[in-house]
C-alpha cells in the first residue's frame, strides 16, 4: 500500500527537506466560566527550522517550553494557529482527511509513557495489528510478516513468547518497545519520541535510546528526540534545537552546542546537569533564578531576559533578538552576538 499523499512524488525530491516549518504559532486559546476569553496560552510562538532526511534531531528545553506542543503539531494532532508545516515539499493545511490519515503512516510517535499509551485490554499481537487495519493493510499473512519483523527489530524475541501478552505483563523497558514497534509497523519516514524515556529505570534508558539510533540508521529515517536531559543527546543526536517558553533560541550540531554554547539559557542548562565527579560537588554553578515565564503573558523582549545574568536594560527587555549566527552552522537568538 502507498500511504504517500497523491502529490508527494511530484512535489518532493532529494534536495527537498522532509520537514520545513516556518513562523508556526500553536496558541490555545483560554475562556472563563466557558465563554469569556481570557487569552492564549502560546505554546508555540514563531518557529522556524527545517529536518533533513535521515537525520536524528533532539528539541532541549525545560518542562512547559513548548517541545511536547511542537511535537504533537507535526503529527497532525494540534492545529496550528499560524505559520506553515510542510512534509516533503506539501503543506499540511493543504491535506484533506484521507490526505491527513496517510501522512500520519509516514510519522510515527513514540509517547513518553508507555503503560498509558497502550491499550490494557488487547495483546501485543492486537496493539500492533491495529494500525495495520486502520490503514488498510487487511491481509492476516501480510500483518503477521510485519508484526513479527518489528518485535524482532525491538528486540522482543521470539515473537511467539510477546505476541499473546498484555501490557501489564510486560516490563517499562519492554511495554516501550511495543510502542517503538507500534510506530515503526507502518514504515514511516519520521519518528518523533516525546521523552520516551523519562518514564523508565536509569538501567534500560541506554538501551531504549541505542535501539532509537539504530532503527534510525537502519531504516534512513528521520529521528524527532524530545528531551529535558541534555546529558542523553550526545550519543543520540547530530543537531540540537534548545527551546525556551515557545521558541528556539538556538540550534547548531550537537558537538558544537555542548562544546561552545552561545545562548545564556544554554549555558544554564549545561550547567545543571549532573557532574560525576565528587571533586566538583561544591563548584558553584551559574544556575540562573527563578522560573519559566507563563505562555499566557510572556515578557516582551526576550524571553529568557527576566532570568538571564547578562540581560542589558533597554535592549533584552524591549525587542526581541532576531537569530545571529556566532559560529558557522551556529545560530543563537541572542543580543550578546550583534
């Protein structure tokens, strides 16, 4: 079955980015006694940025920062309030519901919880039948060829020993294969994984991430890794896009943002992770004060500039900083750098 949109082929080539997204704003809108507006929550507030083909990108930012919005916009699930989302050259206003239906084939999600995010009442042979069906892939020897080939590629082998279990009757680490295989059953282009392994033991997380990179590798696709943790893109990732109360306010190649960061809420990030070291645990960290800024009324200005030790009056608190580029291939929405 080709689950491509009809003008795919036509509009897309090798050159095209898979995913472009231009000044996209998803706003929810908020109503008191449930018809006074009160105003919107900008949870997406002006993003630009471009995924290539096969490439695993990670999306950083504390809790609230708009990372789980952004995600959920791309898969078709939140409707943008403005801005435009394009998959392989397409916008995805332009899809109608059958349009939408086959795109969502080409994007798989891993969610962040996994035991919430599967059925309690079917099996795993049934979990991963589903998208089969609604999909139209309705041959019992073509679904059983693919249920089999992704819970060996997850790792979940022999199939016959997963195939009538339950999720209570799985492990976290093994419930969160099923989803990776849930997402991966359908032969999507993308994947995009909100946190999937905030929920897990420390132990498995490694094990759960080296299976996102090799499926990604393995298969050419491109990875979405959403994440509070700095610490766990290293290994994961080859660009990064820190986001800040809405909005990216810097990206470059993973090695270049840890080594030589240039946003000052970077910097902060980097500066809470946790040091192994024991000689280092009285060091005094740059951890800037207080908290986010609320997505109903953000500051005017930047929006890091209420927290940030480098703020400059009459500068940070006035005008938003447009995107410099410090470093080659570095961009930074930053005043420091004009």
């Amino acid at each position: 079955m080709n689950t491509s949109p009809p003008s795919a082929a036509a509009t897309a080539t090798s050159e095209t980015p898979l995913v472009s997204v231009r000044d996209l704003r998803t706003w929810f809108e908020l109503r008191q006694w449930g018809f006074v507006r009160v105003g919107s929550v900008r949870a997406v507030d002006g993003v630009n940025f471009t995924l290539k083909r096969g490439e695993a990108v990670a999306f950083v930012g504390e809790s609230g920062c708009g990372k789980s919005s952004l995600a959920r916009t791309l898969l078709g699930l939140h409707q943008p309030t403005a801005g435009v989302v394009e998959f392989e050259g397409r916008s995805m206003a332009s899809l109608n519901s059958r349009e939408l239906l086959d795109y969502r084939a080409r994007v798989g999600y891993v969610q962040q919880d996994p035991y919430g995010a599967l059925p309690p009442f079917m099996d795993v042979r049934r979990i991963l039948r589903e998208p089969l069906i609604i999909h139209g892939i309705r041959n019992r020897a073509e679904q059983e060829r693919r249920i089999r080939k992704v819970l060996e590629e997850t790792r979940l082998s022999p199939p016959d020993e997963y195939l009538p279990k339950f999720p209570h009757m799985l492990s976290g680490g093994q419930q969160q294969r099923v989803v990776i295989a849930r997402a991966l059953i359908l032969e999507p282009s993308m994947i995009i994984a909100d946190e999937p392994v905030s929920m897990l033991d420390a132990s498995v997380r490694v094990e759960i991430l080296s299976l996102l990179r090799r499926i990604q590798t393995s298969h050419e696709l491109t990875l979405a890794f959403i994440t509070h943790d700095l610490s766990t893109v290293r290994h994961f990732a080859e660009r990064i896009f820190v986001m800040y109360a809405g909005r990216i306010v810097e990206s470059a190649p993973v090695e270049e943002l840890l080594n030589h960061p240039q946003h000052p809420y970077t910097h902060a990030l980097l500066a809470a992770l946790a040091d192994p070291d024991p000689d280092n645990a009285l060091r005094e960290r740059e951890v800037p004060s207080g908290e986010a800024p609320s997505l109903l009324n953000p500051p005017s200005g930047c929006r890091f500039h209420p927290r940030c030790p480098h703020a400059m009056s009459g500068v940070c608190d006035v005008d938003d900083p447009p995107d410099f580029e410090p470093r080659r291939g570095h961009i930074s929405s930053c005043w420091l750098h004009r």
